[in-house]
C-alpha cells in the first residue's frame, strides 16, 4: 500500500467503516499504479477515474461530520440527521442570511485562522463536488493522476484539522 495510515492521529480519530473507506481509496491508487492505465489498443483504460476518489470523498463527509460534532459546532441532531449540508455550513461565500448553520466561520474563529477553513472547503468543492458533479459544460472526468492527488488531498486535510483544532485524543472515540 502506497500509504499505511494506522499510525497517524487522523487514521484512530476515524470511525471503522471510514477507515474503510479511506482503505479502499488506497487500494484502488495501488492497483491502478502497477497496471499501465492503457487498453491493448494504447488509449486510457478508463475515462473518469472519480471512482476512485469517491470512498475518500465519503470518508471526509463522515469525518469533517464527527469533527464538527466534537467541536461542538454542530449538534447531535445534526450529526445523526439528513438535513445538515457539509457544503453549506463549508462554504465561505454563504450569503449572511443562511448561515445558522455555517461552520466555516467557527473554524476560522477557533481553529487559528482562515487557512483551515479555506483548505476543508477547497477540499470538499474540489475532492467531491468538482468530482461527482456533471453538467453539460463542465463533464469534470479527472484522470489517474487527478484522482490520486485528490484522495491524499482529503488526507492532508484530515490530518491538518485535527493538528490545527487541538482536537483532544479523548474526545475521538466518542
């Protein structure tokens, strides 16, 4: 494996099944490192790699969800619900009048600063909106490449908020 995260903070602050999720994302990255990428007419093997990218991008929804839970930025109900937006509460041009719920601020305000709200929100418009979304002028396929830039950006952003928020050890296995 490209990657082993069983001795990183990030890795034993997540849930079981996230960690999962992150497993397979690394999987899928060292599977696709050792085979060529080309058919056997020398054209790409596949034309979107999202699928790469989507159990990391699931894990980071879980995991930027439990670290607003453990901050106290967000409620159990909120955490547990349907309702509450990573997107929404993440996004930093949020027109004043919908922020109840916006997190993005709270991170700047107790998470030193801007550079690690900006950082979660690029990760999550860049990691899984940028990924998973399809409009008629924007197709948005990623390459190998794109793909395997992106899941390590969701573990960099894992692990720079649980450095930068002081996230308590004890609080991590709630």
């Amino acid at each position: 494996m490209i990657l082993k995260p069983g001795n990183k903070p990030w890795w034993g602050y997540l849930e079981e099944d996230l960690q999962g999720l992150i497993t397979e994302a690394l999987l899928l990255i060292d599977i696709f490192s050792v085979r060529s990428g080309l058919d056997s007419d020398g054209n790409p093997e596949f034309h979107d790699y999202a699928f790469v990218v989507f159990p990391a991008a699931k894990a980071y929804e879980g995991f930027l969800k439990k670290l607003f839970l453990d901050m106290d930025l967000i409620t159990e109900k909120d955490y547990h619900g349907k309702y509450f937006r990573i997107g929404k509460a993440l996004n930093p041009s949020l027109p004043k009048e919908f922020r109840q719920d916006w997190v993005y601020g709270k991170i700047e305000k107790y998470c030193g600063g801007k550079d690690l709200a900006d950082k979660l929100w690029r990760t999550w418009k860049y990691a899984r909106n940028l990924t998973f979304h399809w409009f008629p002028e924007e197709k948005n396929s990623i390459s190998f490449a794109e793909a395997k830039e992106r899941v390590f950006l969701v573990i960099d952003s894992m692990e720079k908020a649980l450095k930068e928020c002081k996230i308590k050890f004890d609080k991590q296995t709630k």
